[in-house]
C-alpha cells in the first residue's frame, strides 16, 4: 500500500474561528437552548397549574 503524505484536516471554509472558539460557542448555544427549553417547560405548567 502507499502512503499518502498527510494533510492537515480540513478548515471551515471562509472562516478564521478557532477549534477552542468553535467548541466554546457550541456549549454556550447548548446551555442557551437547555435553559430556554427549562423556561418553555416551567412556563407552560405553571399556566397547566391555573
């Protein structure tokens, strides 16, 4: 088999961010979204509760 000379994995297309900002970004839209869907939740038992 021949080896092929390796690359460096692939970057976003026309963007500059960072792996480490990239990831950073998705744990903040996750805890984002988690807790908006907490408030959704709350919101519509406590109008369930009237």
């Amino acid at each position: 088999m021949q080896e092929r000379p390796s690359k460096p994995a692939p970057k976003y297309a026309d963007s500059s961010i960072s792996d480490k900002a990239f990831k950073r970004m998705l744990l903040w839209f996750f805890i984002y979204c988690s807790l908006f869907c907490i408030g959704v939740v709350v919101a519509i038992n406590a109008d369930m509760g009237f």
